[in-house]
C-alpha cells in the first residue's frame, strides 16, 4: 500500500505527451469473469492527466474458490480462501477516478466506488441492504493499437472497502480485505 501511495506522490513528473483526444470509453473482456460488469468515460483534462465516471453492475458470490474460480486464479489474483458459502453482491456503483500518465504511456489511478449493495446471505436467508464505498490504486501501461482509435490499457490494480454498509456478522469471512489482480481493458477515443 505504501508503495501506491509514494508513486501517487510522483504525479508532478513531467513525461510525453499520453493523450491527443478529448473523450474516450473503455471496458474490460476479463471482468465477467469476477462477475463485475463495467464501462468508464474519460475526459481528457491535458496530454497528461484525465478524470473519469463509470458504471458498473456486480453479483460477485462469497463463495469457496473451488466453486467459485478456477484454480489458477489463485496464482494471479488474491487468493480465496473463503471456506463457506457466505452469501452474494448486488450492487450497483457510479464510480469516479483521476489518470495521471508519468512516463510516456505510464500511469498512475486512482478510482472511488460508491454503491448501493445489496447482498443476500445465505446463512441467514435474508438481503442486507446498505452504502459500500470501495477504492483502488492502478498502476498500468497503455498500449495503442497501429494508428486507429483503439488502445488496450494493462493494469495492477490493488483495492479495499473503506465503508462496508449494512452487512452479515460472517460478511468476509476467510477473506482478505484487500483485493489485488492484473486487469485490462479495450478502449476507444474519440
């Protein structure tokens, strides 16, 4: 975490121009796989830095990894080692972020998830309804594809709740609060 915080303190490095367009849309072919189901508008504030807003949808399970993942996403993301089934996301989120690009395509983001969750527990047999605010750090590369408008954008994102709302005494359990995985996305400027 100290590492992110310090490469956010180097976002005054001056760098090559990253950004010649104003808008862009991006979203991510792997997230369906972490049944989180997103798109994010960028504005293009200089070459060099960008906010952004999204939305997203997730019905993320809190579920053993053996019925939940693949094995072999234990080696690339936190691993779940959640030894129940505790029950399952619905959430809704607007979410809001800032790029920062510090060495050519290089860059450094930061994103904020309000949502409204609402998560069922299926110990008690009940939803839980409740705010959640979730943030996460990204560092990532972004790669254009030949002259066209398309990019795929490479990340390391490392995330954790800084509200958990309205949850399940067993919410999290065998869990660890800080979620870190390699992500990527396809993007489009305009």
């Amino acid at each position: 975490m100290r590492t992110f915080i310090i490469l956010f303190a180097l976002l005054a490095a001056d760098t090559l121009t990253a950004q010649t367009t104003k808008h862009s849309i991006e979203l991510s072919p792997i997230s369906p796989m972490f049944h989180i189901y997103a798109v994010q508008y960028s504005y293009h504030l200089d070459e060099l830095q960008s906010a952004m807003v999204g939305v997203s949808y997730a019905d993320m399970a809190q579920r053993p990894a053996s019925e939940r993942q693949p094995r072999w996403m234990d080696v690339v993301i936190t691993p779940n080692t959640v030894t129940r089934d505790i029950g399952q996301n619905h959430s809704w989120t607007l979410f809001f972020g800032y790029k920062r690009y510090v060495y050519g395509r290089l860059h450094l983001e930061y994103q904020l998830w309000p949502g409204y969750n609402s998560f069922y527990s299926t110990t008690e047999k009940r939803y839980y309804n409740g705010f959640d605010l979730w943030n996460e750090f990204r560092v990532g590369y972004t790669f254009d594809i030949g002259d066209s408008p398309w990019y795929v954008n490479l990340q390391y994102l490392v995330g954790f709740g800084l509200i958990e709302g309205n949850k399940p005494a067993d919410f999290g359990e065998g869990s660890d609060p800080v979620f870190r995985a390699p992500v990527f996305f396809v993007g489009y400027r305009f």
